[in-house]
C-alpha cells in the first residue's frame, strides 16, 4: 500500500485489485465524533461521492471509473489514472495549450452544473489530463445542486484557485474558461453575475 495522499477526512493509496494496479479512498475514523455518528457520516459521504461521480460520467465529464466500493470499511475503488494535473500543464504549457485546456475545463464544468452536479472542490489539482481527456477527481466536498448561488460558488472557488495558483496565467485562463462555460451551459450568464456577486461581498466582509 502506497499512499498518495492523506486528507482531512481520506486517506487515497495505491493498490491491487483484480491484478490491476486502483487507487482507493477511505475515509478514515474520526475520533471525536461518537462512534455512530461517525459510521452514519463516513457510509452517506461515501455514497454521495460515488453517486456525483456516477452522475458526472453521465453527462460527460470523465472520472475515474468506479471498480468497488466496500461500504463496511467506506472504500471507493477506483481506476488508478495515469497522468499529470492540469496545475503541472498550465505551468508549463505554450499559450495555444493554455487557451485549449482552460476552454475544455469551462465546458466540463459547464455540463456538471447542467447535470445539477457542483464538485465542491474546484481547482487544477483536482483535473488530471491523460490521454482519454481531462478527468475530475475528488467529488468529496461535492453536492447535488441547480441553485445558481451554489453553482456561483463552484464556479467562484475554481476562479479564486486559478488567481492563487496561477497568477500570471489568470486572465488567459479564465476568460478562456469563461467562454467554454458560456458554450455548454445556458444559464452561464446568471452564474457569472453571481461570481461578480460573491467576489463583491467578500472584498465588502474584508473592510
């Protein structure tokens, strides 16, 4: 067992399972929640997970393919993908590559908030680009949602990582991500409204 990351509530290590090389998820005990409580919230979030995962597949957005998941021990076995985030790309990649990845990422996210799907956790680390594409991974903080707010949010989050992230990259990218959210998702506009919303209040709650 490799580990390759240990997360607040996860932990995420590499594996067999059926002679195939699989990353699996667990989501680990917490020890100041009562024992129940914490079986009751490991087994839901487990199986919201594996449902928005599901749920993005088919609509079009790739994730990992779900092999198993073991709900006595909160386990999501999944495909292991081979390949590099897009944080890795877009640090390194030419303009034409930046512009063609950021429009593709704005119509992915464009057709999980068509599906009622907001990822939760929106940011280049959690996009991994392989050969069949760009997959989403980390559906963890994820929600079944067609609120504009909550899309706003998602959308908000993924901005405020690509501001952080990648600086001097961050009006390329965006406007580029902009214009393939537009493309896929029609009420795009309302959303974007709502961004501009958020960012708002948030420079307000910083006076």
């Amino acid at each position: 067992m490799e580990i390759v990351k240990r997360g607040a509530e996860a932990i995420l290590y590499l594996d067999k399972y059926d002679g195939q090389r699989v990353l699996v998820k667990e989501r680990v005990k917490k020890k100041y929640r009562i024992a129940q409580l914490d079986e009751r919230i490991r087994k839901s979030r487990t199986r919201k997970e594996v449902k928005l995962m599901t749920a993005a597949r088919s609509c079009g957005v790739v994730t990992p393919k779900i092999l198993d998941v073991d709900d006595k021990n909160h386990k999501i076995i999944m495909e292991y993908v081979d390949g590099f985030t897009v944080k890795d790309l877009l640090n390194s990649a030419d303009k034409k590559t930046v512009v063609s990845v950021a429009k593709e990422v704005g119509k992915l996210v464009g057709k999980l908030h068509n599906a009622g799907v907001i990822h939760g956790d929106l940011t280049t680390s959690n996009m991994i680009l392989s050969k069949e594409g760009i997959y989403f991974i980390d559906f963890g903080l994820g929600e079944f949602s067609s609120k504009i707010e909550e899309q706003g949010v998602d959308l908000n989050l993924l901005e405020e990582a690509l501001k952080s992230t990648h600086f001097k990259l961050f009006k390329l990218c965006w406007s580029n991500i902009v214009k393939g959210y537009k493309q896929e998702y029609k009420f795009a506009d309302k959303v974007l409204e709502k961004v501009d919303e958020i960012e708002k209040r948030a420079r307000y709650a910083k006076r």
